[in-house]
C-alpha cells in the first residue's frame, strides 16, 4: 500500500517551513522568544474554559475507547493541570537564553582565539502520547532554545492539543515570530509519523514520547536521530542503614503519587536485615493507598495478600499501582538486579550510610540515580529546568530530563589575524 500522496506533500510542506523558520528563531532576541512565551501564558489563562472544554471531550472519547487509567490520568487536564502548563511557559521565559552561550574558550600559542558556542539543534519533531502539557513543554523549550519543532501528539487527546497550540500561536504572533515555529501536525493518520521519520535534511532531531510500541517503532523506523527512553523500570531499594519513617514515606510517593508516569518506581528492593523492622510499615501504606502487591517467598511469608512474583515482573513497567518487592542480600546484590533488570531510568537508594549511597550513586549506570528522594522527582521541571521534552537514557548527546541546554548543539568559533598553518 502506498502512502496517500496529499500526506507525503504536507509533510514535506511542512518540514521545509520548519527549516525555514528554524533559521529565523536562530537569529531571534532573547526579548522576543520570552515575550511569545509570556503572552502564551496569559491566552492559556483566558482560555481556560475553551480548553477544559475541549479536554472534557477528549477525555469522554478516551473513555468509550477503553483507554487504561493510567492513560487517562495522563490526558486529564483540570484547573491546577491547565495553571501548571502556565507556570511552565513563565518559568522557561525566566530561565538563561542558551543560545550564544559560550561553553569554553582558550588561545593557541599561533594566536588563534578558538571559542565553543551554543547553537540549537535546528528542527526537532516531536511524537507524544496522551499528555496534552507535552504541547506546551515541548514548543515552549524549543522556542526557548532557538529550534522550530513539528509536533504529532496522539488521537487520544487531538482536541485538547489544538486548544493549546492555538495559544502558542497567538503567543508567536504577539512577538512578531514564524507561525510555522511551532507546528503541530493536522491529521491523525499514522503515515504522517512515517513521513516525519523520513524527513532528513528537515528534521534535525526525533524526541518520542509515550508508550513502548510507539517509541520502539520510532527508534526502528527513523532515519533521523532519536532522543527517548524505551521503558522506565525504576527502583527503590531499602538499604540495611535506611531510617524506617523515609523507607515508607519515599516508597510509598515513589509509587503511588502519579502511577503512571515514567518515573514512577515499578520494584523495590528490600535488604534482608531489614525485613521486619521496616517492611511491615512499608506493606501496610502501600495497601492503604490501593497498590497490588507482588513479591519473592521471603517477602509473601510477611503478608499472605502478596502475590508471587514471576520472572517477567522484575522486567515489567507497569505504570499502575503495581508494585514488585524482592529481598537482598546487601548493595551488590542489589546493585546486580538493578544491572539485570533495570532501563537506565530513575533508581534510588534509601540510607543513612554516606558511604553506600555514594557507591550507589557512582556505580548504578542510569540516567538519574538519587539518594533519600522520591524517584517521581525525575522531571525536568523538579531540576529547575521550567519542564521537559522528556527523559533520555541513551548515551550520546542528552541523558536525563532534556530541557533547554539539551536541546542545543556547539560549534567552535576560531579568531585569527592572517595565521596560515606550515
């Protein structure tokens, strides 16, 4: 089957005005770029009611299509949501223009001046699922950054998500910049994703957000370069030095704040000495708050409501409240489950014992690794970001919240005065 033509032009369309006007923000003040952020959260505050309205819609659609509840946690939008995605769009405008920065500098004894400057990565497009804030985020921090973006957000939340980019638009036109800065992709059919995965020469970068199928088939699919998190199988070990009132108060937010983001934590980990001192307490708050609970034999025998754990729970993101609870036998062996079945996420340490959490710290190999917090801290808003595109637990480039400064690239600026090389 061959790809609808009128789809292949639109993309295409659309990647060229990209491009373009990536060009234009490139060269765009700091004054400008704020004030589009700054008018875009005022015309979110004064359409609010249009768009919970348009939410409320999405949301009853969500519903006749059986949509999982951790799904519809994400898509709901309601007064406190709609505010934080305009305290969002303040802070970013707060925070330092990257763009220009320069990284380093130094002389060379021939007298060349060589500087590392920040520049933005060009176009980046974006696919997300369910999370209508990820509108906002994401346009919001590439403007920031000096980079045009094309946004494809899921069918699940379409209404909500052109209530919000309208916003964005006025936001852009009241600060004289490209309306196609920030362009979010009309159609709901799933060729446009492949069309937009094919864009090279267009599209600079591919930040997918939202469940494994998607992004397992974004980083199949694209010939663009890709930023994202596969799964985010985080972890909660209670070390044999923990204070017991953090152990449940970090274990119980950690899991059951918000089940069903990405740094919400899918297994904990128990030291064996610790097993009646501090499970019973840990058990108990958990089940209060509603979770289900999994766990190995010597973790059942402390409560007959737990279920047995199968191989694949260690394995499993859940993103409901479901937890997996396992016994160790201290740090390595906790540090090699956590090696064995881990997704270089959000991992955490509870304990009193500096030294150990520092061997935690420096030996766990994520992309965020804390000591005596929550694991739903993983954000980039929590790290003074203002918020994020999402989590990177790749390697190269970005690792971690990506938010302004990782939205960026460098290049080397060399001043001379008529040096030749012999």
């Amino acid at each position: 089957m061959t790809v609808d033509q009128s789809i292949k032009d639109m993309m295409q369309k659309m990647g060229e005005a990209a491009k373009a006007a990536a060009l234009s923000l490139s060269m765009a003040s700091s004054e400008q770029k704020n004030k589009a952020l700054l008018e875009s959260a005022r015309i979110i505050r004064a359409d609010r009611h249009k768009i919970l309205s348009a939410n409320a819609k999405d949301r009853e659609m969500a519903q006749e299509r059986g949509l999982a509840s951790a799904l519809l946690d994400r898509l709901l939008l309601d007064d406190q949501r709609v505010e934080a995605i305009a305290a969002s769009l303040e802070a970013i405008a707060e925070l330092p223009d990257p763009i220009g920065d320069v990284i380093a500098d130094w002389g060379r004894p021939n007298g060349l001046h060589i500087s590392r400057v920040r520049v933005p990565l060009g176009v980046i497009g974006i696919i997300y699922e369910s999370r209508p804030n990820v509108t906002v985020d994401a346009g919001a921090l590439c403007l920031k950054s000096g980079n045009s973006t094309i946004l494809r957000g899921g069918s699940e939340c379409v209404l909500s998500n052109r209530a919000l980019h309208n916003c964005l638009l006025q936001g852009l036109e009241a600060a004289g910049l490209s309306p196609e800065s920030i362009q979010l992709i009309p159609t709901q059919d799933r060729a446009a994703v492949g069309e937009l995965l094919g864009l090279v020469g267009y599209v600079d970068v591919i930040v997918p957000r939202g469940g494994k199928s998607l992004i397992a088939r974004v980083q199949n699919d694209s010939r663009i370069p890709v930023m994202a998190h596969l799964d985010g199988i985080c972890h909660v070990y209670v070390d044999a030095d923990a204070d017991r009132e953090k152990a449940v108060a970090i274990t119980l937010n950690a899991k059951m704040r918000r089940t069903g983001i990405c740094g919400a934590a899918e297994t904990l980990l128990i030291d064996q000495t610790v097993l009646k001192s501090h499970l019973p307490s840990i058990l108990e708050a958990l089940k209060a708050a509603g979770c289900q609970l999994r766990g190995d034999k010597r973790i059942q025998a402390c409560d007959p409501d737990i279920r047995p754990a199968s191989p694949e729970d260690w394995d499993t993101e859940y993103l409901e409240a479901i937890l997996s609870i396992k016994t160790v036998n201290g740090l390595e062996e906790a540090l090699r489950h956590i090696a064995d079945h881990g997704s270089h996420h959000t991992d955490c340490i509870i304990t009193e014992n500096v030294q150990t959490a520092e061997q935690f710290l420096t030996r766990v190999d994520s992309a965020i690794v804390m000591h005596n917090s929550s694991t739903q801290f993983a954000d980039g808003g929590e790290f003074g970001m203002g918020a994020e595109i999402g989590i990177s637990t790749g390697k190269m480039h970005a690792r971690g919240p990506v938010g302004l400064e990782q939205l960026t690239s460098y290049k080397y600026q060399v001043r001379g005065n008529g040096q030749t090389r012999p």
